[in-house]
C-alpha cells in the first residue's frame, strides 16, 4: 500500500528558508556554528517561525556567506 501523503521533495537551492542542518550541509559550516550565528541580535538572514523555531533565509544567508570573509 502506497502513502497518501507523499512528501515533496524540494532541493535547497530551490526553498526559501532552510533549516538549521540544511544550512549546514548547503554551505559546508557547521551546525553550533549556524546556531550561533542565528543567536547574534541582528542577524541578517534568521527567520523565526513562533517563539521556538528558526529558519536561515536562503538568500540572505548566502549574501551574508558572499559579503563576508570570516565569520
């Protein structure tokens, strides 16, 4: 028996927000890295969803990747 609910499958250059591990596998930085950027007051490319949940805004976070030198 096949699943009703087939999930797409989207790949991430294509999503507009991505998780925490997407991030990190799409720009080779690792997770506590990415978490501690997305701490940072005024962090450019952070996207909460509800009081718990943070996306990384796909292309604002490869500006920021592009514009930077050292993170």
């Amino acid at each position: 028996m096949q699943d009703a609910k087939a999930k797409a499958v989207v790949p991430i250059e294509q999503k507009v927000a991505l998780t925490k591990y997407e991030a990190a596998e799409y720009s080779n930085i690792g997770i506590n890295k990415i978490e501690a950027m997305l701490r940072k007051p005024n962090c450019p490319f952070v996207l909460y969803v509800g009081p718990n949940k943070k996306l990384v805004k796909r292309k604002e976070f490869e500006e920021f990747i592009r514009t930077n030198l050292v993170i």
